[in-house]
C-alpha cells in the first residue's frame, strides 16, 4: 500500500481537528428582568478559547425559550467562524427538544428555526455538559 501523501495527510488532520471543537451554548433567564442573555464559547480540539459570543434580547417567557434561542443565534454565529458541529448545554431539556421536537409542540417555531439551520451540517450533535464545567459562561 502506497503511503497517503501530504495533502491527504493535511486533509485528514484539518477533518480530525475540526471534529473535536465544541460550541458550549448557555442561555440566561429570570423571571423579574427585562432582558435574557445568552453566550457561547467555541474551544479547539485542545480545549484553548478560540473565540466568545455573548448578548442579550428581551425576555422570552421561560427559561428554557432563553436557552432555546442561545442554541439559535450559536448555531448562527458558528456558520460565520466555523465548520464544526458540535455543542454542548448544561440544559438537558434542550437537549430532549432538539432529539425528539414533536414532543415539543408549544416550541414548534423556533425548533423549525433551529431544524433548517442544521441542514447546513452534515452531522449535527448535541450534548450534556455539567454546568460546573461552563466556566465562562456562568461568571
């Protein structure tokens, strides 16, 4: 067998690399506020900062809307800086929501949002992350 050559070397690490960054994704929320917050973080297959979003938007009407629209306007912000595709959330909830939407009804809309913006990725994940472990974005 002939060995791979450079490129495809070059490939393959860049394919590597890229599968281990993460977005963690967190969304803010109290009932007496007149905004919610939302922020992301996206961190390299060795775990360095790469970059930060945060912002805030009028209060949505629980917390977990709050936390739906922090995956939204993530997924949003990581089309601009990369092609990665996985993220983490300490809010198991969404998590469920974006597995099995139907369950969901009252969430419709903004899953629809979210379900056309995974269409840019072939492979979209999600997953728990404790929330001890979102550092920056709880401070």
């Amino acid at each position: 067998m002939a060995p791979d050559t450079p490129q495809e070397l070059h490939n393959d690490e860049a394919q590597a690399i890229c599968l281990d960054n993460i977005y963690m994704v967190d969304g803010s929320w109290t009932s007496m506020a007149q905004f919610s917050g939302c922020g992301w973080v996206w961190k390299d297959s060795l775990r360095q900062i790469q970059l930060i979003g945060m912002r805030n938007f009028s209060r949505r009407e629980s917390a977990l809307y709050s936390e739906v629209e922090a995956l939204r306007w993530t997924i949003e912000s990581m089309l601009l800086h990369s092609s990665c595709e996985s993220f983490e959330t300490d809010y198991k909830d969404l998590i469920a929501m974006i597995r099995e939407p139907q369950a969901w009804s009252s969430f419709a809309t903004e899953l629809e949002t979210i379900k056309t913006l995974q269409l840019c990725f072939p492979e979209f994940k999600i997953s728990h992350i404790p929330r001890h472990k979102m550092e920056y974005l709880i401070r």
